[in-house]
C-alpha cells in the first residue's frame, strides 16, 4: 500500500502539468480545481482547490518571503459527517517532506505507517477549508504539494490525483535569523556550548532530566543547539533568565558556577538570549528551512539482510544456551519461522547452559572472580561471624595444619563468595522475578559453606555440593559493641591465631542486604579508602546501573588550578562540582560500609583519621556524626536519603525508579548477546569516520532506548535477551548495497563473534563429552566433590587470557581476533581431544554414543562409503553448523580427508591412535557402558586416566585405521574456524 | 566459496609435503631495522617526589617527603633522584643512557583518563597506546607484533595486541603441539586457511568480517612461526624462566626472533591513599626491578643496543600526607623517563617543578626554565617520541593526530 502511494504520487507528479488559473482577488493565486483519487481505486467526486496568500505567482514565489497555502476540499457525500485526519506532504528534490501536527515539515520516508497528520480528527461538512501553513520557505528549490484525507480508522486515503507546483527563487536572507545564527556560532556554540554545556547536557550525560540537551559537534551542531535554546526559550516563562541563572550557579545547578555573572562569557551569552527573545516577540512568523537534521540520509540499517531463522537458533542455543538447539526447538523454528524462534528462545534460555550464560554474562561486566580482592575482606577470621569463625576453628583444629586451611577451606570458600552476585542475578532471571531485584533484593545467594558461615536461613541437602546456591538472609552478623572480646578465647595452631570462640552479647544486628550494592565481594571489588571515600563505588555504580559514565564526562583538559584546588574543591570549585554533585551523594550511600566491606552502622564506618587528624588540624567530626561534614549527604540526583541505616537499601529503591536503570540493564547484558560492548558516543569530531560512527552511535541508542522501554515495562530481561537476537543487530548477515555503512563499518554487525573461552569449552565439552585439562587436581572434600572450584576448570580457562578473555584482575578487555598463540592454544586442545574422543565413543555401545552413532570401526570407505558420509555429514552440522552448498564441499573435502588417512596411515610408523598425548589428563563425564574403574582413579569418578588406555586392547585397537582417521575428522572440526566463530 | 580444488588437494596429501602451509618470510627486524619498545606502566600514579623529581620539605610547605627527614636530594651524573626505596641503585645503573622529563601536565586526576593520556598521547578515548602504534607503523605483519601484559594497549583497532603472561607464549610455541603427521596436519591447516580466505573474499563489504576471518588466516600462517621464541631459548640456556620477569624475557626473545616489536607490562600498587611510603617503595623497588631485568637480558641476548624504554604513569602524588598522615592523593603533574643505551640524550632532564610540585614552563628551543615558555603536556612528548621512533609524518600519525602546536625537540 505504502510503495502504491508513492509511486502513485510520483508518477503524477512526472506526468502532471499543474494547470493554473489567476484569482481575480489581488496577492492570492488559487489553482484549478483537482480531481481526487482514492488508495482503493474507487471512484469519488471529491476535488481539491489550492489557494495561495500573500503572493500572486506560485512560479517565482521569493525565498523567506511571506506567503499561505490554503485548501478547499469539495467532499463527495460518502464522507460527510466523518471524522478525518488531513495530510500534507511536499516533494523537493527527491526527498519527501511532511507536515506534523507541530505545523513543521520534516522528511518522510513515504512509508504508510510513517504517515502523519497535521490535522487530526476533523470533522467533514459540504466543503472543508483548511490552511495548510502560513510561513516563510528559505530553500530555493521546485515543490510539489499533494494532500490527502483519510477517516479515522480506515487506511483509504483520498488524496490530490495530480500536485502543485510551487517554485521559491533565491531571495533575500532572513536577515535578523542568519545574523543570530552567525553570531551564535562563532561566539557561543564553541567556547559556551561545546566546552561548557556538552559535557552534561548531552545524550548519556549527567544533566539528563535538563530541557536542554544539546549535540555534540557536528555540521549541523551550531543550527540545532540555537533552536534548542530558541525551544527552551519559547516554552518557558522567563526562558533567558532561567538558562543565565543556572549557568552562573543559581537554581541549584548541580554543573555549579559555569558562567560567573559579569564576565565575558556571561554577559556575551546574556546579550545573545536577549536578542533572541526579542525576536521571538516580534516575529510569530514560521520559518521552513527543510534542512536535514541528521548527517546521513539513508536508513542504513534497512540495507542489511538477516541471516535464515534456522542459523539464528542455532547460534543464539550456543550463545544463550551454550548448547545446540534440541530437536524440538529446530522444529519450532521449521513450523512457525520467527514466531517458533521466540517459543524456541523461551526452550533455551532454561537449565544449566542459561544459568553459565548468566553467570559469565555478570562476570564479563563486574569482574568479581578475583580472589586477592576477595581474600583482603573475608570474613573466616572476622569476629563480626562466628559462624565462620568456627568453621575455621574447626578445620584447623581438626587438621592442625595452616597450609591445609588456607589450600582446603578458604579456597574452597572463595568461589562460593566471587558467584554469590552471578548466582543472585541468575536467580532472578531464570525465575522470572523483577530484574530491578538485583538492587533490591534483601537477601544474597549462599551455598553451603556461606550459608553456615554467615548463620543463614537456608537449608541444603546432604547431596546438595558447593555448586548450589539458595536465597538466604545474613541472620548471624554481630556489630563490635554486641561482642564480649573478654570472653573469647584465642588459641595458637599450626603458628596460626584463630578464635576458638566467640562470646556475643546480644541477638545478631539486621543485615540490610539490597542485592548487588551489598554483595561483599562487589564492593571488595570496588574498594574504598579514607580519601576515596566510596566515590570509585559510586561511580561504577553509575556505570553499571544510570547509564551515566562519571570517567567519560572528564574526558576533557580539567583546569589546573582547580586540579590544585586545596579548598574542598569537591564541594566549591565548579570545575570538580560538575560531576562530584552526582557523584557524592551517592557514594555517600555506602556510608555504612567500610574498607573491608562490611557492614559497620552508625558512622562506625568514618575514617579513624577524619575523627582524629595526625596531622593535628581540628577535625570537622563531631560526637553522633555517621557521615563526612565536608561531603554531600547520601542521595541520587534531587532525591535526598534520609534513612541513616538502610542507605543502600533506599539507594536500590531509587535506581529502580529511574529509567535510565533499565537502559544500563540493556547496555549491561549487551556484550554477553553481540560479543562487543555498545558504541560510546564519539567525542572529537575530528576524529576519522567521527560521522559513521556519531550515526552508528545514535542508532544504536534508539534501539536500546527500545529494549529499555521494553523492560520497564515488562520487568523481565528474558523479553530483552528475545528482541536482541530477533533484531538485525543479532540477525544481521549481509550487505545488499556496498555502501558505506555506518553500522557495518564501527559494529561487528552481519559478522560472527569469537566464542569466549567459556563458551567454547563448553561447546567442546558438549560436543566431545570431554574438557582438556593440563594437570589433574584433587577436588574433593569430606567426600563430596567440588564440582565448582575453579581450579577444575580446563585448559580453555586456564588459558582465557591468552584466548581472548579476561582475568577480572589486570586484564578486563575482551579481544575479538585470533592471534598466533591463540591459533596454536586451539590446535593443541583439538589433537589432544580428538583422540580419546574417538577411543572413548568406539568403546561405548552404538546407541549410547555421542559422536558415532551411523558407524562402527568396521566401516571403511570401501564397504560403507555412504555411511561414513552421513557421519561426516552429522558431525560437520553439530560442529561448524554449515548448510547448503558449504555443507556438501565440507563432506566431500572431509572424505577425502578420511580416505586419504585410511590408506596413507599404514605407512606412518605411529598412527593418530598411537600417538594420542596419552600422558595428558582429562576431565570428563563417566562412560556409559564403560566399567570406569578400569580407566579411574578411585577417588574422582570424572577423573579419567588416560595412560591406562593402553592397557584396554579393545580400545587401542586400530588395525585399519579407522579410529585414526575418524580422529583426523574431529581434529578437522575442532580446529575449523566456523568452530571458534559463532 | 573459493575451494582449494579436489586435484590440487590430493596431489598436496600425496605428496606428503611437509612444508608450511604457506611460507611467508618476515623480514628479519633484529639487528638491523627498529628497536623493540618496551613501555613500563607504574599503574595508579606514582609518588615522583620520592623517585625521579625529588623533593624535599622546606618550612613554609607542608611535609611532602618522610624519606627527607634524615636525607637529602642525590644526583646521578646530571639527574637528581630520591634516596628512597631502590631508587640509588636503579638511577647508577641507567642515568648515562636515561633522559627524565618531569613537569608534564596530565590535566587530569582520574585514572583511566589519566592512564590514556599518558600512554597514547590523548586525553580522551579512542587513540591507540605508543606501543600499539609503534608495532603498527614498522612491523604490522608480524605474528606478535605488539605484545600485552596487561596495563593500557588499545590498539585503536589498527592491529590485535597479543594479551599474554609470556608463559602461555612459551608454552605453545613448541613445535611439538603437532600430533598427527605432518602431511595431514598441515593438510588441515591448508584447508581452513582456504576457508578463511573464502569467507574474506566473499564479504568484503564487511569490514569485521574481513577482519576477523583475515587474523584467523594469519593465525594460521603465523602460528608455526611462534617456534623461534624455542629456538631462541635453546640458544639462551643460560637465561632462566619461572620468575616474575618471565613477560620480560618472553618479549625480549620475540623480538630477538624477529616476531615482535614493542610490549606493554603494567605494575600495580602505586594508589597510595593510604600508607604511601610503605607502599610506594616496593611498587618503585618492582618497577625498576623489571627494568633493569630488561636491560640485563637485553644485554645478555646481543640486543642492549636495540631497545627503547619508556617509563610513566597516570599522573603522580599530591606534594603533601592526607588526614591520615600517611597517604597521598592525586595530583596532576606527572613524569616520564626514556632509556636508551648510548642516546644522545641521556644524563639529562628536561622540564621541572617548584618545590611544591607545580609545573614550570619549558623553553622548547633550549629546554630551559622559561615564564613564558610551553606547558609540557603529554601530548608534547608523544610528539617527539613518535618523531623519534620514526611514526612521525605516516599514515597512522595521520589517523591519530596530536595537534600539537609547539614541537620539543628534546631526542635529537
């Protein structure tokens, strides 16, 4: 319908010939009257007559003189009494413009669902007179007007059958706007707006409740920012005022003093307002400049074609899910296309590969698996729990060995206290709670060993390990003054003082846990000091949670003397204040937690030194004071808290209520989906592709304003995580046109992401049954195996720096490319899996294999030639996922591959079998049909030995060389890029 | 897609080549081409009043120095050091081949900003690090071109650092990862080089693809080349791992096999709000313990003259002790040192601070203290280290300029 109305209105407009006719009445001009045509090809007597105001010849109307368009529409009789809304749009220079409801032409797409009125509901007698618009048109240039009516609620449209045609020559300026618009952008734009302003009141800064939101530099920048101060202006009493107010530090402007009254900056900016103002009053005229506002002219991202629904399940099951789709799910998508993808995506985001996806995804943005940090705050030896307390007592008492605590019990412990905030986030997500509880939830995830420790109210089974986490309330924190230290008794073990008890006075204190803000081992990671004074918390809470980055603001020569400011120059100096206003009530609110990240009410958490300087200045401290006198009290933006306790308990509620917290939740989980971080907004315009990327970047923000929307609304972050993959973001796969995209070009956007090392041992572990490890670990204590000690992880995490990943300590970005080492760290794993791959599935029964479920050893090319290539056809889908044409080369290269090893290896004087780095350890699930015994150490059932292979004739046996060359095959998948690449 | 055509691969499986996949030879770099850079990043902002701008208290100041209670100021050649920590050893061993610059405004006191601009020459997101750019404009194709330990390494998406411990590195350099015969193994790796090539060829108009599917081929063909760094070490028993220096040495062998040609290492501790002295000494002993390590080896591996050592940090310490009276804050004026053996420019300083650590201004025509002078700013030494290290006046210069208006020649 859309593309039938703008053909239709284009292809009158290159047959039409406007028919004029001249008024008798003097400075008007009315047009023959045109006959309507209806979008349903239906017949109607409706005419359209244009009238021109103010001007007598519609060929040589002057550009920035003054002029009207009225129109009179003669209504056929089915449409009187209806209700209807008017439409104007303009054709000039190729590019459509329409007229909205704000009585301003903007560019229209010529989509039907972009259509706009800029009349709406009116009612229809006989005969509707109607202005179209009263104003000035400053571009020169040939226009084509059409109109067009439509009845509420029905998409025909009857609409002019032929345009007018109205031609602006070149005329006079406007000289009093040209002028404003001159001196505002050499005195104003520059040193006010750009060096001043924009580094608050722009998109993503900190003036974000501000009217006025300015753009950074671009070509257009100086035109905008005058008609957003012009806007400001003419919406506002006393608009001038408001804005010089402000500037010069009044109004509570939270950017302080950046005008001082009087100076020059001041009284040059006061002097502009002023003019503007008086213009304003003197001229109502409507200017039309039918200038673009944005740098591009094309919807790039309309330019990029999705990737088939099938290869979207696939890689979002991989990426969500750390998995393949299940059968069901391919059927989903194969029934009901992108309607069964959301179904499908629902199917994956469940079980253990969601819950990874969830716990890596939080790791990724708040690097919390980083045992020094943990160590420096843990609680084993903090009196304030004596349940830890005796769990360490009892250990080393037990074991009288300090070496053994330290590599047995605290280590044990501190992945239980790094995944507490992964496990809190995984909890709400998978349960489908509000996803604001992840600031607001007043409990924490424990596991067992937490649990007890921290007295919590939890329960857990006897064959529950230290992988489960449960919700649970601190029940067993004791403040200094409701411990008896006379009472408890320390004892000397192993040259390690511990309590061997702990006498308390009174009933445990009332933790106030608010999710994540609480999290000892978020604000471990995040320390503070005497000095610092919780602002690095505050500002990665901004970061992670308001979508406001404080470090970003500054990315700007701060002025020295404020850099040596002495005087509290968070408080008094402007050029601190811009961002420590935001910033400090904030970090205020974590008042009641101290360097050591515990809980400390009641000012217990001040500074030793702040209360009794060393320096033997007089302290600001006075006898009751839980906060800092020379900082701001705790709250966020103009909300104060006022409860002197629960502070980041009120803190949570008041982030939750903030929209800017569902946009940071979107850009928070944005990496985890696309595999790279969203676009920071582009600061110099000087910088190469500034433009590409400035669109980019703004395109990107719309959508994530989308999903953020979504959110706020439906609470659930599950419906974001489906929006995203259904998005072209996700889907995107080609370019049709080789143009010049911003997206393709500052985006990985239509290309695929390296797998984290994460994703890919799972992948391999789920592909093979097997993780690569170097060295074998003892993990088991007091007979349970610690399934999630991290010192069980594999090669892919042990290696996770050099692949590509993060170490949550000195290395937090993630690369995206292959490097050498990273290409040879693969290589490895892939020989050194692809063998016992291959001897273990052989080993097990047919039906109950992983890997060979179509062949047996006995198959060879001679006698099962078309067996052997639908296994290579199986595993080469579950692999690399390839399809169509790619598919079938794939098969016939890897057959090839496996003839050539079937009858080239009985030359080789060891075969891949042979060969097999037997001496590498694997970790691994237990073989079904495989008595394990024969191939495990007796105290780890996971744990396979390897070397004992050998000593199973049925399995080392390859006397055709089957396994060895099927070992070739998963050495080929394995190490293929379509492998790595997702 | 593009497929290595059925004959040519049997013909390659049958004749049991045993070759590279495809050989592609680096220029060799060492001994006659470009130094390796090293750059040693004091992360968290250094105490300079306790190392290479040292002060000490006067009455009408507050204390800004403990170590000055009991000693004074020491030279070095021509080169004022603090005796504190193992600053006296490490300032003897270097000052005939070391130039300090101190004075320098990084007009910044937050540390990610500060970091950025002191390592990349800009004060704003976005640039790559010297190293980054440095590997970029002289070695763009070697397999470790620039080398990671951690610390600021933006590449501004010119080329991959490579992130590593330098222990990794080692451990999967060793030729020894083949398992299968050679043929087969290579075979594959023919093979998916082929893919990769495809995938390159076909989406063009995709800038990430070409990159991504373009460094996997490289990959590919660089990976075999990682076996020098063995052969170097062979060569080298005497020189050990299994220390902290092991990233140190793993850069100075890659260069010396001609895979690489710059490597950041970051040294942490140095966010003294708390206990200054106590800890700023062993984050200076660390630091200048790496240093010397990396001249010592550099020596031992026929390299002493080839390397160029860059030393800084996000900004510095505030001349005075906080409440606590014992920690420091942030203060804006930082340093730099450059080492290199027989420079022209050793055994010098160029710009300097009042006794209260504020900068003075610098004449650029002769360096000397001058009130109307140029306020050094980071962007002023970027400028003639990259003119220096021969990035002035190409392409990447181009890409990321540093607009600076007043050159400081203080290298030739």
């Amino acid at each position: 319908m859309t593309k039938i109305i703008l053909k239709a209105f284009t292809l009158i407009l290159v047959l039409s010939c406007a028919v004029f006719s001249h008024q008798a009445l003097p400075n008007s001009y009315s047009f023959d009257p045109i006959r309507a045509q209806k979008t349903d090809n239906t017949e109607t007597e409706t005419s359209f007559l244009y009238t021109i105001h103010d001007q007598e010849n519609p060929t040589s109307i002057q550009a920035n003189t003054l002029f009207s368009l009225a129109i009179e529409i003669s209504l056929d009789t089915e449409n009187v009494d209806q209700n209807v809304d008017l439409y104007s749009v303009v054709l000039l220079n190729n590019v459509w413009w329409i007229l909205n409801l704000d009585g301003d032409y903007v560019e229209w797409s010529g989509e039907l669902s972009a259509l706009v009125p800029f009349n709406s509901t009116v009612a229809l007698s006989g005969t509707l007179t109607k202005q179209i618009f009263s104003g000035r048109f400053s571009l020169p240039g040939d226009y084509s007007f059409f109109t067009a009516y439509a009845p509420k609620g029905d998409g025909v449209l009857t609409y002019t059958s032929q345009p007018i045609n109205i031609s602006i020559v070149a005329g006079e300026p406007i000289d009093a706007d040209a002028e404003t618009l001159s001196l505002f952008s050499k005195t104003i734009e520059t040193t006010i707006i750009q060096e001043k302003c924009v580094a608050c009141h722009v998109s993503g800064g900190l003036a974000r409740n501000s009217a006025l939101q300015f753009i950074r530099t671009n070509e257009l920048s100086a035109e905008n920012n005058l008609e957003t101060i012009k806007n400001f202006i003419a919406s506002n009493t006393n608009g001038t005022g408001k804005i010089l107010n402000k500037a010069s530090g009044g109004g509570a402007h939270t950017g302080g003093v950046q005008l001082p009254i009087d100076s020059e900056d001041y009284n040059r900016f006061s002097n502009l307002l002023d003019e503007i103002t008086e213009k304003a009053k003197t001229s109502e005229i409507k200017n039309f400049s039918f200038q673009k506002t944005t740098v591009a002219q094309t919807n790039s991202l309309n330019q990029i074609n999705n990737e088939p629904v099938q290869q979207t399940l696939r890689r979002a099951a991989r990426i969500l899910g750390n998995r393949l789709p299940s059968s069901e799910e391919k059927m989903l998508v194969q029934k009901n296309g992108e309607q069964g993808l959301d179904n499908a995506l629902t199917s994956i985001m469940k079980n253990r590969g969601f819950h990874k996806f969830i716990l890596a995804g939080v790791e990724d943005r708040l690097f919390l698996n980083n045992n020094q940090a943990i160590s420096d705050s843990a609680a084993t030896g903090d009196v304030n729990y004596p349940g830890f307390v005796k769990m360490n007592y009892d250990f080393i008492s037990e074991t009288q060995s300090y070496d053994r605590l330290a590599r047995e019990f605290w280590d044990r412990l501190l992945p239980a206290w790094a995944y507490a905030s992964g496990e809190l986030v995984a909890h709400i997500i998978e349960n489908d709670l509000p996803y604001s509880e992840i600031l607001t939830a007043d409990y924490m995830m424990m596991n067992r060993l937490t649990n007890q420790g921290y007295g919590g109210n939890a329960t857990f089974s006897d064959d529950e390990d230290d992988s489960v986490f449960k919700p649970s309330k601190i029940l067993g924190y004791y403040l200094p003054n409701q411990i008896d230290d006379s009472k408890g008794e320390q004892v000397m073990i192993d040259n390690y003082s511990t309590w061997a008890h702990i006498e308390t006075t009174e009933q445990p204190t009332t933790f106030p846990h608010s999710g994540l803000l609480t999290d000892m081992t978020f604000l471990a990671r995040y320390p503070t000091t005497a000095t610092n004074r919780n602002r690095a918390r505050a500002r990665w809470t901004f970061f992670h949670f308001l979508d406001v980055d404080i470090e970003g603001a500054t990315q700007r020569p701060t002025d020295e003397a404020a850099l040596q400011d002495t005087d509290n120059p968070t408080m008094n100096n402007p050029s601190c204040t811009v961002c420590h206003a935001i910033l400090d009530p904030v970090a205020a609110a974590f008042k009641n937690w101290d360097e050591r990240n515990q809980y400390r009410p009641n000012g217990l958490a001040l500074d030793k030194f702040y209360k009794s300087p060393q320096d033997g200045s007089t302290t600001l401290y006075r006898e009751g004071d839980t906060w800092y006198r020379d900082m701001r009290e705790p709250g966020l933006f103009e909300h104060a808290i006022t409860n002197t306790d629960q502070t980041l308990q009120e803190l949570g509620k008041l982030i939750v209520q903030e929209p800017a917290f569902y946009r940071a939740s979107v850009k928070f989980w944005w990496p985890a989906i696309f595999g790279e971080p969203p676009l920071e907004i582009p600061i110099h315009d000087g910088d190469f592709n500034f433009a590409s990327k400035l669109k980019a970047y703004e395109e990107q923000q719309k959508f994530i304003q989308t999903l953020a929307d979504v959110l706020y609304q439906s609470k659930n972050i599950k419906d974001v995580f489906k929006l995203m993959v259904r998005s072209v973001w996700f889907r995107g796969d080609s370019v049709s046109t080789p143009s010049e995209n911003p997206f393709v070009n500052e985006t990985n956007i239509a290309s695929r992401q390296l797998l984290n090392p994460q994703q890919l041992e799972m992948k391999v572990e789920e592909l093979t049954g097997l993780v690569h490890a170097r060295q074998r670990r003892r993990d088991i204590y007091n007979g349970l195996p610690t399934q999630f000690s991290d010192s069980r992880r594999g090669t892919l995490y042990q290696e996770r720096v050099a692949l590509g990943g993060h170490n949550s300590d000195t290395v937090l970005n993630r690369r995206e490319l292959v490097s050498p080492l990273m290409q040879n760290v693969f290589l490895t794993i892939a020989q050194d899996i692809s063998c016992p791959a291959v001897v273990y599935d052989f080993a097990v029964t047919k039906s109950k294999r992983r890997l060979f479920n179509l062949v047996e050893v006995s198959d060879t090319p001679e006698n099962s030639s078309r067996a052997i290539k639908d296994q290579i056809r199986e595993l080469t889908e579950r692999f690399i996922g390839s399809s169509g044409q790619d598919l079938e080369t794939e098969i016939n290269t890897l057959y090839e591959v496996f003839q050539f090893s079937v009858r080239e290896s009985s030359k080789y004087w060891q075969t891949a079998i042979d060969r097999c780095r037997l001496d590498t350890d694997f970790y691994g699930p237990t073989l079904i049909g495989v008595d394990p015994n024969e191939f495990t150490q007796d105290w780890n059932e996971n744990y396979i030995d390897l070397s004992k292979i050998r000593t199973v004739p049925k399995l080392i046996n390859d006397d055709n060389h089957i396994k060895s060359s099927w070992a070739i095959v998963l050495f080929y998948l394995l190490s293929h890029p379509d492998f790595i690449y997702e | 897609m593009n497929r290595i055509n059925r004959r040519s691969f049997m013909r390659l499986l049958a004749g049991g080549a045993t070759a590279p996949l495809v050989s592609r030879i680096y220029p060799a770099v060492e001994p006659d081409n470009r130094n390796l850079l090293l750059v040693f990043q004091a992360t968290g902002a250094w105490d300079i009043a306790s190392f290479c701008d040292p002060k000490e208290n006067y009455e009408a100041s507050q204390k800004i120095t403990k170590w000055s209670d009991r000693s004074s100021i020491q030279m070095a050649g021509n080169i004022p050091y603090a005796p504190f920590s193992n600053n006296a050893e490490f300032f003897e061993k270097h000052y005939k081949n070391m130039l300090v610059i101190n004075g320098v405004e990084m007009q910044t006191n937050a540390h990610g900003i500060g970091v950025i601009h002191s390592f990349s020459g800009r004060l704003a997101r976005g640039y790559p690090s010297l190293t980054a750019l440095y590997s970029a404009s002289h070695g763009i194709d070697l397999p470790l071109a620039h080398i990671s330990t951690g610390g600021f390494s933006d590449s501004g998406g010119i080329l991959t650092p490579v992130v590593t411990n330098g222990r990794s590195l080692l451990r999967y350099a060793n030729q020894n990862i083949q398992r299968f015969d050679k043929t087969l193994f290579n075979g594959v790796l023919f093979l998916h080089g082929e893919t990769a090539l495809s995938r390159v060829n076909d989406r063009q108009n995709i800038p990430a693809n070409v990159k991504q599917y373009g460094s996997y081929l490289d990959s590919i063909q660089n990976s075999a080349e990682l076996e020098k760094l063995i052969q170097i070490q062979n060569a080298y028993p005497s020189i050990e791992f299994g220390g902290d220096n092991d990233s140190i040495l793993v850069a100075l062998m890659a260069y010396k096999a001609g895979l690489s040609l710059s490597a950041d290492f970051s040294y942490g501790g140095f966010d003294t709000h708390d206990n200054n002295d106590e800890e700023q000494a062993p984050a200076l002993a660390n630091l200048t313990s790496g240093i010397n390590y990396a001249v010592d080896t550099a020596a031992k591996l026929g390299i002493a003259d080839k390397v160029t050592i860059i030393v800084g940090s996000d900004f510095s310490r505030t001349p005075w002790y906080n409440s606590s009276d014992d920690g420091k804050d942030h203060w804006s004026i930082g340093s730099y040192l450059i080492i290199e053996e027989n420079a022209q420019f050793g055994n010098a300083v160029i710009g300097a601070t009042t006794a209260d650590q504020v900068q003075l201004k610098v004449n650029p025509n002769n360096f000397s203290l001058d009130d109307q002078g140029l306020q050094l700013l980071p962007q002023h030494v970027h400028q003639e280290i990259r003119r220096h290290l021969g990035i002035a006046g190409n392409k990447f210069d181009a890409l990321f300029p540093l607009n600076v208006r007043d050159e400081i020649n203080f290298l030739t």
